[in-house]
C-alpha cells in the first residue's frame, strides 16, 4: 500500500476513534450500574474480544520480532488505566460529560512536566505559551462551576486526577508500543485494568450488575465503541502517524461529548467554557508542539 494512502487510512481511523471515545461518556451516564461498576464492564467485556485478536495474530507477532510474553511493564499500564478509568468514570457521575472529558485531556501536559522533574527535558518557548493557554483555559471551564457547589468541583478535579493516571499510562506503556502489537498490547492493558476494578466495583455501594437486556446492551455498546473502537483504533492508528497529527484527536473527542451531551441530555455549555474549553485544547496542541 502506498505511504500516502496508509497514512491517510490511519489519520482517518485517528479521527473515527476520538470521536467514539467522545461517546463513552453518554454511555456511562445511560449505564444503569454504578460508574466504577460500568468501568469495569467496559473493560471485562472487551477483554475476550481483543485477545481472540491478539491470538489469531500470535504467529505475525512472532515473525515480526514482537514480544508474546507477559512483563512488569503491562502490570504498571494496567494499574495507571484503572485509576484513569475508575476517577473520570467517577468525574461524569458529578460534573458535566464536557469538563470531564475536556480536563481528562490534560494528560500531555501532565508527561511533559514529568520529563521535565524527573528527565530535565527542556522545552522550547511554545511549550510554555502551551502551559500558560491550559492553566487558562482550564480555570475558564471550572470557573462557572465554583457556584455550584462542591459537588460539581469535586467532579472537575476528578476529571484532572484521570489525566494524571492517563498521563502514568502513557509513559508505562511508552517503550511496551515498540515491543507488543497493539493487539496483545490491548488485551493485557484491558485485562488488568478489569482485575484492579473489580474490588473497588464489588464494594460499592451502586449497582453492579445491569438490571436486565437494555442494561447489558448499554454495557456491551460502551465496550465495543469505546474500547475497542475508540481506544484499540487510536493506539493502532498512533502508531502510524506523526505526534503532532495525533493530537488531532483530543479536538474531536470532547467536541464529540459536547454535541452528544447536549443533545441528549441537555447540558447546556456557556460561552464562557467554550472559550475555556477551545483555550485549553490549544494549549494542549501547543504544549505537544514544544515537548
């Protein structure tokens, strides 16, 4: 296959996977079970599927030079992908399908900070115009809220503390893209991540198990949309494509959340968050740019 048709193929499958996961949120909100009950479901449900995948493709890993056996290093993506999933799945049960999935984004900011502390990367000055245009943005999406009540911000900062753990997954899982398939890859990530849920899903206090076949239809649609079609797609479709591109695909997943939230269940997004929100994006791009 020609170069420019492959990458066109893979920045299109970029944007079909920001804007599935733009659609876990809806569907975490028409969830019946509780919402780190409906994370694990995600996970559980999607699990089977992605390691017949990964099994079928067994022999073109092995030929490619890919790993087939377990490591250290998909225990920690596992463990950081349960605390992104448990804390933003919790964030879209007090604040709007907006700012949660807008303040989950943080995540490149929060790797660069990182490289930063522990590595001493150097940036470039657009990295920190990038820096200054989040920490802007970010407080115009959370500032409307602060009159809200605890709740809603306690849902904001949950929204944040799933980027930290995204941002944790991501670095985990740096060094396992180039090792595993993203077949493989998937099916561990997925894996762990359902077995560290389950406890915290188990000794809740919300439903755990659906109330009947509209229930699992729900759970089963967030799986197949979501992880396998939002997040399976995204990692395959990264691995092909420029950084710089990829983050096209944080512009199309919340503007995808937003619409849907809006008309679905009516939230409303004043003119004061679109501009926070559309602030803190580009600053996300730009902080991308200069890391």
């Amino acid at each position: 296959m020609p170069a420019h048709r492959s990458t066109a193929l893979a920045f299109l499958a970029l944007l079909t996977g920001g804007m599935a996961i733009g659609f876990a949120g809806i569907f975490m909100r028409l969830s019946d079970v509780g919402p780190i009950a409906s994370a694990f479901w995600r996970m559980a449900i999607a699990a089977p599927i992605l390691w017949c995948w990964a099994l079928s493709v067994r022999r073109v890993d092995a030929a490619a030079g890919k790993r087939i056996d377990f490591s250290r290093g998909l225990v920690w993506a596992g463990l950081f992908f349960a605390g992104d999933m448990a804390s933003w799945h919790l964030s879209l049960h007090y604040t709007t399908v907006s700012n949660a999935t807008l303040l989950s984004n943080f995540a490149p900011v929060f790797i660069a900070l990182w490289m930063w502390l522990a590595h001493k990367m150097r940036f470039e000055r657009i990295f920190l115009v990038g820096l200054v245009c989040t920490l802007a943005g970010a407080v115009m999406l959370v500032g409307p809220n602060a009159g809200l009540g605890d709740q809603k911000l306690g849902g904001d900062a949950l929204g944040l503390v799933s980027a930290v753990f995204y941002a944790g997954y991501q670095l985990a899982i740096k060094e396992a893209r180039s090792q595993y398939s993203t077949a493989r890859l998937m099916a561990w990530s997925s894996t762990i991540t359902a077995l560290a849920l389950l406890p915290f899903a188990l000794a809740s206090a919300a439903p755990f198990w659906p109330g009947g076949g509209a229930g699992w239809m729900t759970l089963l649609t967030l799986a197949l949309v979501a992880q396998i079609g939002g997040q399976t797609v995204i990692a395959y479709a990264s691995a092909h494509l420029p950084a710089a591109l990829s983050s096209v695909s944080l512009l199309i997943q919340p503007l995808t959340a937003t619409i849907a939230a809006w008309l679905l269940f009516n939230e409303v997004v004043g003119a004061w968050q679109i501009v926070g929100g559309g602030l803190l994006l580009f600053g996300i791009v730009l902080s991308k740019r200069g890391s």
